[in-house]
C-alpha cells in the first residue's frame, strides 16, 4: 500500500493530501462535526426516554396520566386525519399525472412520434390526424378491428389503409 505512495515516507504526504481535499482541520467543519455528534446521541438519548415512555404508559394504563392521555387521543386522531388526507392527495396527485400522460399520448402523432401542442388537431410534422384513434371496421364484414390491422380477424378480408 505505502509503495504506490512512493516508499514509507509516502504515508504523511498521503495524509497531507487527503486533508488537502477534506480539510478536515478546517475549524468550520469541525464544528460541523462536532454538532452533528452531540445531536446523533441526544436524538439516540431521546428515542431511549421515548421507548421508556410507552412501556411506562401501557403498564400503568392511560387513567394514570390523564392530561397526557387527552392530548395523545386528539393527536392520535389527528394523525387518522392526515393519513386520510395524504391517501386523498396522493390520489389526485396520481390523477393528475395519469391525466397529463393521457393528455401527452393524445397529442403524439401515431406516425410520426412527434409531440404536438395542446389543442392542435393534426400533427404539425406529417398531418397525421391527432386524439382518439380510428377505429377499423371490416370494409367486408363490417367488424370493428384495432387501429393498423392489416387483415379483418373475423373474415380475413384485407383491411383498408
Ligand atoms: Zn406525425
Ligand atoms: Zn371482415
């Protein structure tokens, strides 16, 4: 490891270039570090106090702690409330992106790939019609065929372009 740093006396200058690109001394980032260790073991501090709290809570059973036991029920019903309400809008959000995927496959030309804009009719590049796609009927037997296919699936008569 030390020879791709040239010998022994490679391992100060290795260090010397980490801290180079991190300066790791640099009193700003050490605060930085600093802090965020005190807040890692005090939030590690809390969720032990917390898990205290419920244990304590369920042996001696709400009545014992009355005020903390009201003030649990209006939040634990709150948090029904936003439940309901995020499922409620993350629908409508998935609404919305589906309506707008339709809303894109709708103004892509068939023929071409392009992307019209909205409203437009008839695709800008080549004049395919835009929207719903028509639908094949047989010219034979009358039957409703998917859009392009060449030969009726109910007599074999051969579809028109
Ligand atoms: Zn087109
Ligand atoms: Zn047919």
């Amino acid at each position: 490891m030390a020879d791709l740093f040239g010998g022994l006396g490679g391992l100060g200058d290795l260090v010397g270039g980490l801290t180079k690109i991190m300066p790791q001394d640099d009193p700003n980032v050490k605060v930085f570090a600093a802090q965020k260790e005190l807040s890692d073991l005090q939030k590690q501090e809390a969720e032990i106090f917390c898990a205290i709290g419920k244990k304590v809570f369920a042996a001696d059973g709400a009545a014992a702690y009355p005020a903390e036991a009201d003030k649990l029920k209006l939040i634990q019903s709150n948090i029904q409330a936003a439940q309901e309400k995020l499922g409620v809008v993350q629908g409508e959000a998935q609404a919305a992106e589906s309506a707008k995927q339709e809303a894109d496959a709708a103004r892509t030309c068939p023929q071409c790939g392009t992307m019209n804009p909205e409203g437009v009719k008839f695709c800008q590049e080549c004049g395919t019609k835009l929207g719903a796609p028509e639908k094949a009927f047989c010219p034979q037997c009358g039957q409703e065929n998917p859009t392009g296919t060449r030969f009726c699936g109910a007599c074999g008569a051969r579809m028109g372009e």
